[in-house]
C-alpha cells in the first residue's frame, strides 16, 4: 500500500516518464529496422530454410498452455511445441524428398486401428463399421465450432482434423522408419565378433602405479597447458552463447515485530463469538481465516505429526496455539467429535440418468425417470435381501458389478460425498437409495470396521506477510544499494552491508529459471538484449515478493569455452598426463616384480577379463589395459600403459577361448532387436544434427 500511495503521489511524473519511455522505445526500433513486416518479427525459427511462422507456433502455445492449466509455465510450453514443430520440419523435409505419403485407404485403416474398440464406430456385430465413421466426421463439420462427445470426452471438427493429421504423421513415419529399419542387418561375423568380445576371457598380474601416488603440488599445469588441452579435444568445450550475472536478493518477509502484530490480532479474532458459536463456526471461519473449513472427521493416526498430541486429546470447545505453521499462525479448535469406523463394506446398484458425470451416451433416463426405476429395485430388494445379487444386471458400474456390486473403502477415500456419508453414518444393514453426481445408487451397508474416536477441527489461520512498513524498509534498502553501486563496486557495497552476492554461470538464451530465484524470465531476457554489456546493473521485482538486483559479469560468446573455465575439467586430465610422464621417468625396472619392489606397490591379479566389460579388480574401468592384455600372448608381458587411474605393466597368465557355437544367428537376432530399438532415436538426433536450424525464440519468449 506504502508504493501505491507513493505512485499516486507522483502520477503526473510517472506518466511524463513512462511516455517518454515508450517513445524512446518506438523510435529505438525505427532505427534498429523494426518498422514492421521484417522476418525476424514473423518467424520462429527456419529449419533447412522453411521457416516456423510466429503466429501459426504461438497459438499452437497458447492452445497447449489452456489444456495443460497451470501446472506448467508459457516456457515450458513454449519448449514442448518446439519439439514437435522442430521434429515435424525435420521429418517433413525427408518424407518429401523421399515421397513418401498416405493415401486414403492407407489413413482409414489408420484411422481405424486407432478408433476400433470405441461403440460409436461399431456395427449391430460389434464390427468397426466406416459408414458410422464417415457419419460422425459429417455431423462433427456440421456442428461446427460446437463439439460432440467421442467417449467421454468432448471433440470439435478442429480437433477432429488435427487427430487425422497427427494420425497421417505417424503413417508417414512409420513407412520412412520401416525402410530405414530394413537396412539394420547384422551379419553373423558380426554376431561371432559380439560372442567372443563377451566370452574370450585373459587371466593376468599386473602392477599398477597410481597417479594418487604423486602430490598435485608437485605438478605444474600452466595456462598454455590448460589452452593446448582445450585445443586437443575442442569438442568436449563447445558451448552455446551464455550469460553470467551477480545478484543480490531483497526480500519482502515479515520482521519479527510484524509476526507478534500477527499473532495478537489472532488472538483478538479468537475471542470473537463466531468462533465459540459451533453451530455456525464453518461460515465464521470461512469468512476470517486463510485455511477455508475443511468438514470432515480426522482419526488420529490422519493427523500431522506436529499437531496430532496438542489437538487430539482436546475436548469439543477446546483451543490450541495460536501456533507457528508456515505461512501462517493458527489456531485449532476442536468442534465435534464421534465414533466412526474406519472403513467399510457396501454393496450397490447404479441407475445412470441424462446428465450425470460419466455417464454413457446410451443412457436415455430422466432424473425422474432414474427415481422411480431405484425405487423399484430399493423396493423388490427389501422383500429379499437375496435378490441384490439378480438385479446387478441392471446397474451401469460394471467394474462393481464382477464382484457381486461390492465396494471396499477407507473414510478418507474420494468417493461422493453423499455415497460416503450413508456408508458411515448407518449401521450394518442399511439399505436406501441415494443421489450422488453419478445417479441414483441402492446402497447396502455389509461390513463395517472398528469404530474409534474421531474428531472435527477448526482452523483459524493469518498469513504471515510483512507490514507496510517492512516493505517500505525493503525498498529503501533496495535502492540505497542501487545507488550506490552506480558509482563503486557491486561486491564491495554489497559486502560493506553484509548482503550476500550469488553467482550465476552459463545462463542460456531459453533459460527460464535463476538458482535461488526460480522463475525469472525477465532477468534472462535482459541479459540478452542488445546493447547490455558486462558491468550493467538492473533491478527486477520478484514474484514472491521483494527485488533482485542484478549485474551482469560475462558475456560467454558461442564457440569454445574460455580457458580458464574449462581449466575445471581441463586440470585433473593434465595432471594425469604429466603424472604418467613423471612415473614412467621414475621406472626403471623391466618386469612386474621390479617395478613393484622399487614403486612400493604389489602385484596383484586379475581373472577373467573380457573386452565388453573393461574393468580390473582393484584398480577400476581400465579399457587401455585390458585392450592391451587382449594383444599379448600367454606369458607376455607388456610395456608401461598410461591407464585411466594409473600407469600399469601386465603380463598375461592364462588365456580361455570363447567356446565356438553350432551357429550365431540367435546372437545376431539379438544385436538386431538392440539396433532397431536405439535406431529411432538415434536416427532423429542425427537428422537434427545435420540439420541447418536458425532459432529465433529468445526474441519472444
């Protein structure tokens, strides 16, 4: 409220300032050539020069974002019909050079794999029938925008339309991959080689001289090291472009003289007569409290750890806290308590009507209707009992119906309110008809469990936040630092006020979370922009309440990563390197014992060894010496071998031949399955790969 009243205050100012600002904004894109109609402001991206039109992906975005809710954010949603677009451009391109296509008759049996065990589409026989099919498509157009129902879930011709398309995808997809799966082959040399890289095995002793043996202190790696290994294996330090920022973080949370304000002001609510007034403390506590009044029983083993021995022992009337439960203070009463079993067994028939949730298109009931027909069946039952078990044919819940119209369920199960109500407040026995959402429903009450103590609770509850005063205070130390480091150094300000400075490296144009500020889009697209340059300071209002204040440290252009960043991978690999010279310099015996002796080592044996697992016991994955081994005769003994953890001698004691098979076609079969199962994706990852992609995303999102 302090800020609003702030604004208010100086409304003419703001207003002369944020038109200036949006003029300069319109006369900066006039120069930068953003008149309008450029490509950069109509497409998303080119892939092997097609280009992803802006408007056509983002309204894919927004569809996908509507569907999925808020669970996910406009990024990663954004990420997700990037995918299929990227991958739909890429296979597009190779089913047109290819020609490959669907035709009709090729997309009806599609169509009907896809939709054969749905009851719209089926014949009097219970056969997929196309002429049901060719019925439904024509109403769909019909009707539309309006949508039909296939299943239980609605569908509109657009939807229909996209349905076919996707469905003619994966046709298309199906026969490029058929052909390309045609050539995955493998020979039975191929399956022989596999056969004897698992079965050849080699016993050997060795002497292994560890590069732990010698202190990192006495190896000097210098910058010309660390650029010739970068050099060396320029791969493995490719990088895309990136950003690093400093910031530090003000936050908006309440003081602790604002918690005890909170807390009094809960304890004066308490005394109020709507909160002892039991009969009508639900409307007293959902219209004061941040925890709405949940009416329900609780058992005591339902109940939170932290609260089950203070609240669980009170009697009705009775109060506990006002305590600390983040992010609010609380205060519990207890306002009813009985015996309740836990569980319970019931039997029941369902009449379905018009209108009720999940029901099937075929049900033509009124709710009257429905009525009459339950009471019928209520009233046959109660001149039997015996005759539940005869009249199930007539329910519509035929999952209940294989067991005899039985149903087992704890109290805290989701079952309707109302079908869960008469189960546990009547005894064994009870038989009526109850409406739910679902129909009608003839309950009988067979079982029930242990009944127990359980208790209704009413929370009472203030959320923790701070005063106006508190946040005052936040925004003046905000900008007290941002004036600050206008003029000096950002982490000496920072450290002179104890405020605590985070680094962030290797922020990526589409990242859309900051460590320790989860989601901050914004502050990423800043530190991309155009013109930004290391040095520049800017601060960003934080969802959460509060402000980050951010300096931008590096501009990491793409292509190969600086020396001195890649010296944290870089170093322990030329420590190695220099090691092993520094070792092989210090040997000079020629066989095991020798080197052993003068090394301080053992010599140790390993059996067994075979190509497809690399591995010496003791020493860790070492494909060099267990390749080596492989090239020696029985009783060889090799030169010095620069290992993984070591500098190693072998000498082979015992070599076992893989046994020869009556044939390797099993084996090939196998390799085959393999290959074709990793094929697709693989397959996929390298036509994106030789793919020309010009991404332009980061420009609107």
């Amino acid at each position: 409220m302090a800020i609003l009243n702030k604004i208010r205050q100086r409304s003419l100012v703001l207003i002369i300032v944020i038109a200036m600002a949006l003029f300069s904004f319109v006369l900066a894109d006039l120069f930068r050539g953003g008149g309008g109609g450029g490509k950069s402001e109509t497409v998303v991206a080119t892939v092997n020069g097609k280009d992803i039109k802006r408007e056509d992906f983002m309204r894919k975005v927004e569809n996908l974002q509507r569907q999925l809710g808020p669970s996910v954010t406009s990024t990663q949603a954004m990420n997700r019909i990037w995918d299929q677009e990227l991958r739909k451009a890429i296979l597009d391109e190779q089913y047109e050079e290819l020609g490959i296509t669907v035709e009709r008759e090729q997309m009806r049996e599609l169509i009907k794999q896809n939709l054969s065990t749905f009851q719209e589409f089926k014949n009097e026989a219970g056969l997929f029938d196309e002429a049901k099919l060719n019925e439904f498509i024509a109403n769909l157009r019909d009707i539309s925008p309006e949508p039909s129902f296939l299943g239980d879930s609605p569908i509109t011709y657009e939807a229909w339309t996209n349905f076919e398309n996707d469905i003619a995808a994966g046709g298309k997809y199906q026969s490029y991959f058929n052909m390309v799966k045609a050539g995955l082959s493998v020979t039975l040399t191929e399956a022989e080689m596999d056969h004897k890289m698992e079965n050849d095995k080699v016993d050997i002793k060795y002497v292994q001289v560890p590069y732990s043996s010698i202190p990192d202190s006495l190896v000097e790696v210098t910058k010309s090291d660390i650029a010739d290994y970068v050099n060396r294996n320029l791969k493995q330090y490719e990088v895309e472009a990136s950003r690093d920022i400093y910031y530090v973080e003000f936050k908006e949370e309440a003081s602790a003289t604002d918690e005890e304000n909170i807390k009094n002001e809960l304890i004066e609510l308490s005394q109020n007569a709507g909160f002892s007034d039991l009969d009508n403390v639900q409307t007293f506590i959902n219209n004061n409290s941040e925890i709405p009044f949940n009416d329900r029983f609780l058992f005591r083993d339902k109940m939170p750890l932290n609260l089950v021995d203070s609240v669980f022992p009170l009697k009705v009337g009775e109060t506990y806290g006002p305590y600390k439960q983040d992010p609010f203070y609380v205060i519990t009463k207890v306002v009813a308590e009985k015996q309740l079993a836990d569980s319970v067994k019931v039997r029941h028939i369902l009449i379905p009507h018009v209108g009720a949730t999940r029901v099937d298109p075929s049900v033509t009931k009124t709710v009257e209707e429905a009525k009459v027909t339950a009471d019928s069946i209520l009233n046959v039952i109660k001149s039997g009992r015996a005759k539940f078990i005869d009249l199930l044919d007539l329910s519509s819940d035929k999952v209940s119906n294989e067991k005899d119209g039985e149903i087992e369920f704890d109290y805290d199960a989701g079952m309707a309110p109302e079908f869960k109500a008469f189960s546990f407040d009547n005894g064994v026995g009870a038989i009526d008809v109850v409406q739910t959402s679902f129909g009608y429903h003839i309950i009988e009450v067979l079982e029930q469990g242990d009944k127990q103590r359980v208790i209704k609770i009413a929370n009472l509850a203030a959320e923790i936040e701070p005063s106006e005063e508190t946040v005052d205070e936040v925004f003046n130390q905000t900008s007290k630092f941002e004036i600050a480091i206008a003029s000096r150094d950002f982490q000496e300000v920072a450290a002179e006020n104890n405020y605590t400075v985070k680094p962030v490296s290797g922020i990526k144009a589409l990242d859309e979370n900051i460590p320790g500020l989860a989601q901050q889009r914004s502050i990423v697209r800043w530190a991309f922009e155009d013109g930004i340059k290391v040095g520049d300071i800017r601060r960003f209002n934080l969802p959460s309440g509060g402000y980050a204040v951010v300096q931008l440290s590096a501009v990491n252009k793409k292509g190969v990563m600086d020396n001195e960043k890649a010296s944290v991978t870089a170093l322990p690999e030329i420590r190695k390197e220099k090691k092993a010279k520094m070792i092989r310099a210090q040997i000079s015996g020629t066989t095991l014992d020798e080197i052993a002796s003068s090394q301080g080592q053992a010599v140790r044996t390993a059996i067994s060894l075979n190509m497809k697992n690399p591995t010496l016991s003791g020493a860790g994955r070492e494909p060099k010496v267990v390749g080596a081994a492989f090239g020696l005769a029985e009783g060889e003994t090799s030169s010095l071998i620069d290992g993984n953890n070591g500098v190693y001698m072998v000498e082979v004691t015992k070599i076992t031949p893989a046994p020869v098979l009556p044939g390797y076609q099993a084996i090939a079969s196998r390799l085959s399955t393999t290959k074709v199962n990793t094929a697709a994706t693989a397959l996929y990852d390298a036509l994106k790969d030789a793919s020309e992609i010009e991404d332009n995303r980061a420009a609107f999102y």
